[in-house]
C-alpha cells in the first residue's frame, strides 16, 4: 500500500510538473540568480577632476585624465573613480578590473562624436561578425569586477548630423556621398566570415562606417550595470560579449537612432536585468551567440538570462532572440514586465534562418502587461531576412517556449509563427491563460510546419481559442 502511494505522488508531481511547465522554470531560475556573482569595491575614491579632467569644455575632450583615473584606481587595488556634477566631454574610455566608475547623479558624460578618436581598432564584434573595428566608446577586455553606477548620464551624442547618418538611410541623415556602412563595409565584414577569414585580417577603417556601441564589455566576469542614464549610442547601447555573471539594474536607455538595440547580451551567461526603461530605435533586448560561421565556430550559447520588472516602449521588440543566434540559446525567465507603444512591434520575438542554425529551447514568459504593440504578441521566426548572402543549409530548432498571464490590449495579431517548409523545426510552444484584445486580424497565423503547439484559456477578443 506504501509503495503505491508513493507511485501515485510520484506520478501526480509529473503530471503537475508537466502541466506547469512556466511555474516550475522560475523556481528553476531563483536557483541561477544565486549563481550571479556580485560586485564589491575597496572604498577608496579617485575624482577625475583630480586627475586633470575639467567640465564644460567641448573643445578639449578629458578622456586621458579618466583613462589616468581608472588605471591608478586599478593599480593600486581597486575603487570608485568618481564623475562628479558637471558635463564632462570625453572620447573613449577603457574600463580596468575592480573598478567601479560612478556617474553621480547632476554629472553626464559627453563622447565626442570625431570618429578618428575611436582609432586604431579593438577586437569586438559587430553585428555579430568578429572583426577589428572603432573602439567603443566605453569598452573593456578581459577584466574582472567592473562596475558602470550613478545615476548619472552618459551621452554617446548619436544623431542626424554625427553617427547615425553612417547606417545610410536617408531619414536618419544620409546623403549621397557620406560614409555608410551601405558603401560596402558591411558587406565586406559579413563575407569576411562567410570565407573563413582570420580575425587579424578583418580590420575595420573609417571609410567602412561601422559604428561603435556605446558599452562593450568583451570576455568579462562579474560585472553591474546601475542607475544610469544612457542616450543617443552610435549603435548598440550595452553589448556584452563572452561575459558571464552580469548585472543590469535601474538603467534608463533612450535610443531612436539606427540599430539602437538597448541590451544585447551575446555568449553571456548569467546575466539578470531588472527594474530598466528601454526607448529604442531597435529590440529592446536582444540575445545574440554570432552570426553564421562565426556563431557555429566559437560554438557558445548565450544561457540562463532573467528579465524582470522591465517597461517596454518603442522598439522592434520588446524581449527578443536572435537573429545572430548561431551558437543558440538556452533558458529564458521573463516576468512582470510592461510594454506599451504603437511603435512597439512585438511583445516576444524569436527570429532565425537556415544561415543561422543552432538551437534555441526554453523560454519561460509569465506576467507581463502590454499596452499595444503593431504586430503580435508572440513572433517565432525561422525565415528572418531570406535575401541574405550566406552559406544556408543549417537548420535552426525552436522549442519550449511558453507564454502564461500574458496581456495585450491592441495588436494586429496574437501569435504570428512562420516556421520552415519542410522541417517541425518550432515545436512544444504553449500560450496558457492570456487575454488578447482588440487583435486588428482578429486571429493568430501559423505558417510552416510546427508541432506541439498548445493554447489553453487563451482568448482572442474574448473569444475562447484552445489548440
């Protein structure tokens, strides 16, 4: 009789597991949150006007006297190197280990927008290629417990008439004849990759076009991102690459320019944001692991990521995978989180193709408030950009994507999933207690072959839709 018992309760928590695929997974991610390791700085302080850094002078940007500050702080084991009130005009900024560089708030950060200063080239990544290319304008490599806090404002000054106009649209502020990554820098880079061209060989110039990310933090551990104001980024705004262990609370990001994703962590593992605004001109989070060849040959997912307690307005989406996903993604948390634009496109996209391949499985959305969004609430996506130049023949798989106590007021449609022709390559995909309202189409559309795929007490213009 005992053992009996026992099966039933064993078999009752399957069933319950089973059933609660989204409710377990939190539980799961409390457990990868504890695995995030925390900043912790000496008390000592260095103040960049110490180190020769004055205010309000455009004409003499300070960044060797911040550079100075943050070595020093570096040397001699670590601190706060301290932006105090003021407007600071600086060029590029290089972060060193067990640094904490505090933007205190009444203080902002200016980068000059001379693209020269931001030569000769650091490795990075750019759209996903790996490549030499601008420096950042606030860049780190190989560092450990670094820290960018304050509530503060770093202004990386993009605009119609400084970087943006590099994307060569003509709305952003481009004109016959400007440097463009439309000229063939672009290209250039992406056929680097697809012809296996070594690293040191893919040297980015100038006349290439290819802007620099605000923050790029490449192959760092243990790193927090807090309280701070970041505007007008060139390109990407937060981009880590290969970090693990990083922290993104209470920031603020407003960027409308070209390619303005907000935080595009890639390879990264661990990583939590919390308590953020995002205002983009692109995805307003967008996990990335390489594009192509690149993605496949590095072979690292980007893992375990929480989104929580995030606003959501413009943006091409408002939490997003891909497209440069080659070496996949495993294990997504998102909740409490509210979004609302009509300039926003998606609530959660996951976009990919046969260039890209890799896998991307489990991602878990529970509580999130959506004003209006264009397009759907949930986009899967394995036909992203099919006019791309590549090698293809790498097919991508979605699965374990599940959506509970979603809510959208205005969209054109609920769930838009476009899989592949001739492979069920989006399967187990669930969409459980969700109310979508005033859906434009009235409907969810299915292209492709998809498998698996549940709604259960979902209501579409509350009308009852169960698959």
């Amino acid at each position: 009789m005992k053992k009996t018992s026992v099966t039933l309760l064993l078999l009752l928590f399957c069933i319950i597991s089973w059933a609660n695929p989204i409710d377990k997974a939190f539980k799961e991610s409390a457990k990868i949150e504890k695995q995030i390791k925390r900043t912790s700085f000496p008390k000592k302080v260095y103040n960049i006007i110490d180190f020769g850094a004055t205010p309000d002078n455009p004409t003499e940007p300070c960044h060797e006297a911040i550079n100075l500050a943050i070595i020093t702080c570096n040397q001699n084991g670590g601190g706060t190197v301290l932006v105090p009130k003021g407007t600071f005009y600086t060029g590029p900024i290089t972060l060193k280990s067990n640094v904490n560089l505090h933007v205190e708030e009444g203080a902002t950060l200016k980068f000059d927008t001379n693209q020269n200063l931001y030569f000769p080239a650091v490795v990075t990544r750019w759209e996903g290629v790996d490549c030499y290319n601008a420096r950042p304008l606030i860049y780190a490599y190989g560092e450990t417990n670094i820290a960018i806090t304050g509530k503060g404002t770093i202004d990386g000054q993009g605009s119609k008439e400084t970087w943006w106009p590099m994307c060569g649209a003509a709305k952003y502020g481009w004109k016959e004849g400007m440097t463009a990554q439309r000229n063939g820098g672009r290209e250039k880079l992406l056929m680097y990759a697809e012809t296996f061209a070594p690293i040191y060989k893919r040297i980015m110039t100038p006349e290439d076009g290819l802007r620099p990310q605000l923050i790029n933090l490449y192959s760092c551990h243990t790193v927090l991102i807090e309280d701070v104001t970041l505007l007008n980024s060139p390109f990407w705004v937060i981009h880590p690459l290969f970090c693990e262990s990083l922290i993104v609370r209470g920031v603020n990001i407003f960027n409308r320019g070209p390619n303005g994703d907000g935080c595009d962590p890639e390879s990264c593992k661990n990583v939590l944001i919390e308590n953020c605004i995002f205002d983009t001109g692109d995805d307003c989070i967008a996990i990335k692991s390489g594009r192509n060849a690149d993605g496949r040959k590095w072979n690292i997912p980007s893992e375990n990521i929480i989104v929580r307690n995030c606003q959501m307005k413009n943006g091409h989406g408002g939490v997003v995978i891909g497209s440069e996903i080659s070496g996949g993604y495993r294990n997504l948390f998102v909740e409490n989180c509210q979004m609302d634009s009509p300039l926003l496109d998606r609530v959660i996209r996951i976009k990919t193709s046969t260039c890209r391949g890799g896998l991307i499985e489990n991602v878990f959305v529970r509580n999130v408030t959506v004003g209006q969004c264009r397009e759907a609430v949930l986009r899967i996506n394995l036909q992203y950009e099919n006019r791309e130049n590549c090698k293809r023949g790498f097919t991508p798989t979605v699965r374990n994507v599940h959506l509970k106590n979603v809510t959208c007021e205005k969209s054109d449609l609920g769930v838009l999933i476009i899989g592949l022709d001739d492979s069920e390559s989006v399967y187990n995909v669930s969409v459980e207690d969700c109310h979508f309202n005033n859906v434009k189409k009235g409907t969810n559309r299915i292209d492709g072959k998809v498998k698996d795929l549940t709604f259960k007490n979902l209501y579409i213009n509350e009308e009852l839709i169960e698959q």
